[in-house]
C-alpha cells in the first residue's frame, strides 16, 4: 500500500473511530508527532513484472517521488556514544526497574542509522520490501506532520472482518504478537513450526494475551481467543495469539475507545501500561516516534478497516535513513541476547537498503 496526501491533524486515538482514510498514528501522540488521517481511501498496489499498476494510484506515485526531503532530524551517532554503548545504558535502567519489581514486563526500542544509497527513489524501497516480504504489510506514507516512513509489519492492532452472519454483520480482529526468535539458513525452507520456545519468550507473550484479552472483555460480550502458534515473519518467528469479537451499536465510538485502551500493547510498551509509557518516555536514548505507533486505512462504518502497529520500519530522509526496533524485556533478560534481537530485527530494513 503506498499513500500519499493532504493529511488532517486528529486530536487523540480515540479520534480515530470516525475517519475515514489512512492514519498515521505515533507510540505516544503529541504536538511534534500527532496523529494525523490522509483523507479518502488508499490505495492498494498491485505488483506485475512491469512494476506498480493501480487505479488512480499515479498521483500518489508522483507525490512521494518528488518529495523534497529536509534533514531536520539531527545525526546524533557520529559524535554521541556508540549504539551498543547507549543500549548498554538504557538497559541497565530498564532491567534494574525489572529486578526492582516496578514492572512485569518493559519494551527497549533503539534507532540507528544508514545511507540512503544514492539515487534510490523511496518508491524502489517499497518496491523492494513488496517483493521481499509479500505476507506482511507494506506501507510507504509521507505527510508534512510525520516524514516520510516504510514499513514491513506483521503485527494487526485492529481489523475489521466480514461476518458469516450477513453484510451488516461484522467480526473484529486483533493479536498478540510476542516473543522472537530468528530462523537460521537451514531453516528457512519452513514456517519455524517445530522450534522449541524458551521460558522467556512464553511468559512475555502470555503478558500479551493475558492484557490484550482483559481489554476486550471491557468492550465485547464475546471474545474469542485461538493459540499461541508459531507464525514467521521474514526471517524471524514470533508467538501470537488471535482474538475475534463483535462490536456493535455506536461502532465509530466503540472502535475510538478500543484504541485507546489498546494502543500501545504491552508488545511496544510494557505492564503496568501507563507506568511503561512514562517510563519509556523518560529512559529511552532515541524517540520513537512514529515507529511502534500504528497506520492502516480505516472506515467510520468498520469494512475497509485494516490498522497495523508500526514495526520493521525506517523513516527516510534526503541522504540517509533512520531505522527502529525494540524487544520486550523481563528480569531474565540479558544484554547480550537483547541486543542480538533487535539486530535480527534491524535486518529487516537493512536489506532493503542493501538490495
């Protein structure tokens, strides 16, 4: 999917149940990074042999092509501590939170930065993930408020589906996506269906469920949970649970409300939730961002809704591009192994780079 346009400033998340168009939406919303709709419906891309073929696509095409894009992110790596030095330091805080028993569970995310290589239009970076990686997501979004932003995700926050029951009658979706771990070469022929996962990453994926399961119960009668199942991602493997439920009556309310309580997940975040995100906040070296925030088009009426949490994702800027990833946290957790997750997660978006 590929979006470009006039985008409108929304208030909050909650504001999100009545748009209709393609919102890019922060991991925590404020003046310098809000939640912003490009208005109308987005556009899915079909890729031929020839390239991009779309209807009433062109127009965002030539859009994106001929952003003129201004460095006014600053590049802090090349004279501030190393990346492994600054994780080092903010893991230290995170875990000694952990082993002090303020949280369950806290999210470390990190950036780092890589050329542009030169020449390399971003719609050949889109391109390139489409063709890499056809089961996630694929999104390149520019607006004034947000920059301009690819992503490969797997992981849902919110969708809408069709119900059995008749064309007015609709199933919602969500999942928890949780838990990591990289296929080697020998095992990339599969799905990662007979990998044995440690204690660890079943607790933190179990946080997941458990949280997001006890938030749908507040807005649904009947919530229905299949898994955990091991499902691949690129070269990683990750837990995830899905849920299914109705919503009705006031669905434009409903949905606002549900995202709010949702977002972010303890998948981005940590438990307890609020606590997290100040923590988060104070504590993390690099800003987020819009990276752990969500997009996806969305529909006031629930059909055409597909929103989708923001991984595997780097903004681009004129000369160089700034890529994100993070890894759940429990007092368990060592630096080492941390740290090899989030380059594993890295690698997604490298290889676009370097395709």
């Amino acid at each position: 999917m590929l979006v470009a346009g006039q985008a409108e400033v929304l208030p909050s998340v909650a504001a999100v149940g009545g748009c209709q168009g393609f919102v890019v939406a922060p991991f925590l919303a404020s003046a310098q990074q809000p939640v912003v709709v490009i208005g109308g419906k987005a556009q899915p891309l079909e890729l031929t042999g020839k390239g991009i073929e779309a209807i009433d696509a062109i127009d965002a095409i030539e859009a994106i092509e001929t952003i003129d894009t201004i460095e006014t992110i600053p590049a802090t790596e090349a004279t501030g501590p190393s990346p492994s030095a600054s994780y080092a330091a903010d893991f230290a805080a995170f875990h000694g939170a952990l082993q002090q028993g303020t949280f369950q569970k806290l999210v470390l995310a990190r950036c780092t930065e890589a050329p542009r290589p030169g020449g390399t239009r971003p719609t050949e970076l889109f391109l390139r993930a489409c063709h890499s990686y056809p089961r996630l997501f694929i999104a390149l979004v520019h607006t004034p408020q947000s920059g301009t932003w690819l992503t490969a995700t797997p992981e849902v926050l919110l969708e809408c589906l069709p119900d059995e029951d008749g064309p007015h009658s609709h199933l919602w979706h969500t999942m928890a996506l949780a838990g990591t771990m990289r296929l080697r070469p020998d095992e990339m022929g599969g799905e990662g269906q007979h990998l044995r996962w440690s204690a660890k990453n079943i607790q933190e994926q179990r946080l997941v469920a458990t949280y997001i399961h006890d938030v749908l119960r507040r807005h649904a009668d009947d919530v229905s949970e299949e898994g955990p199942r091991t499902v691949r991602a690129a070269n990683l493997v990750h837990l995830r649970s899905d849920f299914t439920f109705p919503l009705s009556n006031n669905i434009c309310t409903r949905v606002g409300r549900l995202l709010s309580d949702l977002h972010p997940t303890p998948a981005v975040c940590g438990l307890p939730k609020a606590e997290a995100l100040r923590f988060i906040v104070e504590h993390e070296h690099a800003p987020r961002s819009y990276y752990s925030g969500f997009m996806g088009p969305v529909s006031p009426e629930g059909p055409g809704t597909h929103l989708f949490v923001t991984l595997r994702c780097m903004q681009l800027l004129a000369h160089r591009c700034r890529l994100y990833a993070g890894g759940g946290l429990l007092r368990e957790s060592t630096v080492q192994k941390e740290w090899q997750e989030t380059e594993a997660k890295l690698g997604t978006m490298r290889s676009i780079l370097q395709a």
